[in-house]
C-alpha cells in the first residue's frame, strides 16, 4: 500500500486535508466518496523505494491470477450484489480485500471503468487476459436478463469444477514427472562421476573390457565432453521451435491431434475435452447464452484443436439451421453416449441438464482413469529406476569378474 495526501470537502463546505493509505489513489477516491465527501484531489506522498518496496515490486512480476482467484471474486460478486449492495460499492470492497495484487489491478481498472459508466461485461471485457469469453458471455447473459447473481455462482461452480478437474489431471502428471527427473539425475550422475573413478581402475588391470562397460565408459566420456553441451542446446532450440509451432493453427491441430492417439494418454485428453466441452456448453445455454453464441465461446474453450474443429462444424451445422446431434454423430471424437445424450436433451428441450449429466459421468471417468494410471505408473517407475541403477552397476562389476573368473 501506498500513503496518500487527499484534500476533501465537508458537508458545511470546509477544505480539509488528510493521509490515507490505499493501493491506488482511485481506490481511496472510491472509497471517499462512498462516505459521502467531496474529494478534490489526491496526489501520492511517495517516498524513496526502501528494500521492501523493491522486493514487493519484484515479487509482483512472478505473481498470477489463478481460477481459485476468480472463484472466490465470483462467489464474493455474487453474494453482494445478491444481498442488494451496489455494485460499485461492491467492487470496492473486493478490491480493498484482495491479496492478489495483480487481481486487485485488474478488478481495479474494472471498478473504475463501472463507475464511468460501462456495464460490467464491457469493462471485463477490457481484460481478457483475466475474463475469457465464456466469462464475459456469461456476465452479459446475467445482465439482460437480470440475474446476475445468480449468473455469477453458476461461473464460480464451474471455476470449482474445472480446477478440480484440472488438479487430477496435474496429480496424474507430477509423480511420474518427478521418478522420471530422479531417474535421469541419477543416471546422468553414476556416468559422469562414479563410472570415471571405475575407468581408473580398469585401466591399471589392463585386458580388454567386456563390449557393454567399453558401452558405458565412451558413453561418459561423451556425457563430459563440450558435444553434450551442444546436444543440450539443441534440445532446447527444438523444443522452442516446437512450442512456436504450436502456437500455430496447423501445428495445434497437428500436435493435438498425436497426442489423442496416444495409449492411455490419449483417452484421458479425450475425456477432459469432452468433460470440459460438455460443462461450458451447458453451463452457457443453462445461463441464457443463445445456442449459436454458446457454441463459439464453447470453440474457443477446449482447450484442443482437433475438439475445437469438431465444434466448428457443429456451429456450422446449427448455423445452417440443423440439429446439434447429428453433426456430432459423424465426428469420431464424440462416443455414441454423447450424441445419443444430446439428442435427447434437444427432443425434450433439456440440453443443459443432459449435457451436465454427461460432465459429471466423464469426471468420474477422469478421476477413475487417473487412479488407474497412477496405480499402474508406481511399479513401472520403480522397476524402470532399478533397471537404471542395476544396469550402470553391473557395467562397472563386469570387468571385475572377469578378472577374478580369469584368476580363478
């Protein structure tokens, strides 16, 4: 926080001056003028940047907006205005209370926007870095048709939802992640420090060594040579163009699309991009989002290309005045189940309910198939670490017994 000099009217007219502390001087003229005073100016009181100060600056670079941010912004919206407080007024509050310095910026800016007069879903949509479209669609469909509050608990449910749905699928990726790190950490490290000490002593018994140790030893010597350097670069130059391409419309496509055919992997992508498809699309209609709107924002928001692309070709298809179901029908990405759901939901005129019925069966499927690889995972990474060890062990004994079935 900073300290402010601000000079205000009265209610009898009378000038005064004062200090505050606030984040920014539009926070403390939010806030005074919510008292009622007639704020004239403000200005900062500012004094040289201490080592505090500095650090607060820094840390603020690496600091990040993340969905339990927005769930908890959402559900505090919700509850306020809910309760009839205004909404300026409510914004002010939650911009007070915010620890998330670079979320208490945005919504910030948001207030201010407000309070020259913007709706709320066009001041949001100044910072789409922080609400995406199915965000402001949403807040847009609240606003038209006046439940807002309401609007904003269904996003903060879904937020919940989808970190939730998030948070198993990262948990399925960090311990096979951190086993396969260890593993190569302790191989790299048995080449390059405990082998050399060993290539010593095969060289003072001399003979010819066994074809897999000679394997090992020009494997070190390679791993300690300026060549294992530029094999590093290269990784990582690769890597980067890889990334680059993937960023791309057809690299995604491309890229997405190997990753859906992969064993295992593959059917867990699927499931969290049908999951995720199924739960905004419902959410969105369920909201009062119109269908074909519904479906763009749903595009947008799957988080794969190759999904992406099926989606468009739905929206086409509405577009042209056909029906959801069959168009999905033909599309390989969406299982029988799904169509089939979908069908029925537009025949009885509840899609939403159907499609967040089928949400909630590919969340468990999510959570069933990541217990599943997280069991299946455990003994092969164990065995894969021992199989490490024991092969770079019995490469080093090998000269040994050679030598001792030699004395023998």
């Amino acid at each position: 926080m900073a300290e402010f000099l601000y000079k205000i009217r009265d209610g009898q007219g009378r000038i005064q001056e004062a200090t505050a502390e606030a984040d920014s001087p539009s926070i403390l003229r939010a806030r005074l003028t919510s008292r009622g005073l007639d704020v004239i100016n403000i200005q900062s009181t500012r004094q040289p940047l201490n080592f505090s100060e500095s650090w607060n600056s820094f840390t603020y670079l690496f600091e990040t907006i993340t969905l339990k941010d927005m769930v908890v912004f959402s559900r505090q919206f919700a509850a306020m205005v809910s309760s009839g407080v205004a909404m300026l007024r409510t914004l002010t509050i939650i911009v007070d209370q915010c620890k998330n310095r670079r979320m208490k910026k945005e919504l910030d800016e948001v207030r201010t926007s407000v309070e020259s007069g913007l709706s709320l879903s066009d001041a949001l949509s100044r910072h789409p870095i922080v609400f995406d479209r199915l965000y402001i669609s949403m807040v847009k469909a609240g606003e038209t048709g006046g439940i807002l509050p309401e609007v904003l608990m269904r996003l903060a449910e879904f937020l919940e939802t989808r970190q939730k749905l998030n948070a198993k699928v990262r948990s399925a990726m960090v311990y096979p992640s951190v086993v396969l790190a260890i593993a190569v950490l302790v191989f790299w490290a048995m080449l390059t420090f405990v082998l050399p000490i060993f290539q010593g002593l095969f060289k003072q018994i001399g003979g010819e060594l066994p074809a897999y140790t000679q394997f090992l030893i020009n494997l070190s010597e390679y791993m300690r040579s300026p060549w294992m350097a530029l094999f590093v670069i290269s990784v990582g130059v690769g890597v980067f163009f890889l990334r680059r391409f993937h960023k791309t419309e057809q690299g995604k496509y491309y890229i997405d699309g190997i990753l859906l055919s992969l064993p295992l992997v593959g059917e867990l992508i699927r499931k969290v991009a049908i999951a995720r498809f199924s739960r905004t699309f419902g959410t969105l209609i369920r909201a009062g989002v119109p269908m074909l709107s519904a479906l763009d924002v749903v595009k947008d928001t799957s988080g794969n290309a190759v999904v992406a692309k099926a989606v468009a070709t739905v929206y086409n298809e509405v577009r042209q005045g056909g029906t959801i179901s069959k168009p999905m029908a033909k599309n390989n990405i969406f299982p029988p189940m799904v169509t089939q759901m979908v069908a029925v939901g537009e025949e009885t005129g509840k899609l939403d309910d159907m499609l967040s019925k089928v949400a909630d069966f590919y969340d468990m499927e999510v959570e069933h198939q990541v217990e599943q690889m997280t069991s299946l995972l455990e003994p092969i990474m164990v065995v894969g670490i021992g199989g490490i060890v024991g092969s770079v062990v019995v490469g080093m004994y090998l000269p040994i017994f050679t030598v001792i079935n030699e004395l023998h």
